[in-house]
C-alpha cells in the first residue's frame, strides 16, 4: 500500500459514518478516479490481511468490521449496549447534553478521541438523537432523546444540575482551545 491509501484508511477509520469519494478527492486534492483505485487497494488489503473491510454505499465509502469477526464484534456490541453505561458512554452523554445539539467532530474535540461507538451505543439505547443540522443539511447533530429527560424524571434540559454553569464553563473550554489552536 502506497502512503494514499494508508491515508485514506485513517481518514475513513477517524470519519466513523463514511464518507463520499468527492470528499475524500477534495480532502487529497486527487481526482476520483485516483480515490477509487486507491480504495480497491485499500480494499483487497483489508480482506487478505485483516479483519475490516471497505463498504460502498452508492458514492459513500465505510470503514467496517468483516464479516469472519461478526461474532466476535456480536457478543461485544451485546454486552457493551445491554450493560451499565461506561465511563466513556457517560462522558459523552454529558457533553451532548450540555452542549447540544452539536456535531460529531465536535464531541471528538471536546473528548480528544473518536466517539463514533459511543455515539451508536447511545443511539441504541435511545438516549440520544441524530437530527439534521439547521445550519447544515449535509451533516447532523445529536442531541438529547424525550426519552433521556424521562428517564431523569426532568421537562427540560435546563433541569440538570448546574445546566447553566457547567454549559458556560463547556464552552469557555472550547473557546480557549481553539484560541490555542489559532494562536
């Protein structure tokens, strides 16, 4: 595999939800003829060596476990989505609720990792939901379920403890990172 292809494999791996050929062309500055072979690279790499494997859906193109390890990932999903919520599931939980709606990149931001599985584990669990972006009709946003606010036995959001402080002390943290990061 050429540095491109090991490329495209981390961007697909950190994009979690796929992404489509025109965006990985843009993001490498290649043309999608180029993209798509690097892809069925990717793509034979992946099946002879490993256990992930490339989806397409129609233009979109998916990082996914293979079909040899489904049970493996099978009796992990049942265990880590009937269980008690991790510290992970709850630290991103918190950030949703306190800064939502918000967009998957930006939870990662705040998190400093990946939230892809946690976001689904939430999903799943019906904590959550993904919705449109206003701003933004290509993307989405989580935000709080009815049914979250049902469980907590709350009518609003604003009902969680601290809502308005730790909100504002939420977004000074990001102000202040990305002021590092412009800086």
């Amino acid at each position: 595999m050429n540095n491109l292809e090991k490329n495209i494999e981390a961007l697909l791996f950190v994009s979690g939800e796929g992404m489509s050929i025109s965006k990985i062309s843009e993001i490498f500055g290649k043309n999608d003829g180029e993209i798509e072979e690097s892809i069925a690279v990717l793509k034979d790499h992946l099946e002879k060596d490993h256990h992930l494997a490339i989806l397409r859906d129609g233009d979109r193109v998916s990082l996914v476990t293979s079909a040899e390890a489904s049970k493996t990932v099978e009796e992990f999903a049942k265990e880590e989505f009937s269980g008690e919520l991790t510290k992970s599931g709850l630290e991103t939980l918190a950030v949703i609720a306190y800064k939502g709606p918000i967009k998957r990149s930006e939870i990662d931001y705040i998190r400093g990792v990946n939230s892809s599985f946690m976001l689904r584990n939430l999903l799943i669990r019906g904590l959550i939901e993904r919705v449109r972006d206003p701003k933004d009709q290509r993307s989405y946003v989580y935000r709080i379920s009815a049914d979250f606010l049902k469980f907590l036995g709350i009518t609003s959001i604003s009902d969680l403890p601290d809502y308005g402080s730790f909100a504002q002390k939420l977004e000074d943290f990001v102000s202040s990172k990305s002021t590092e990061v412009q800086g």
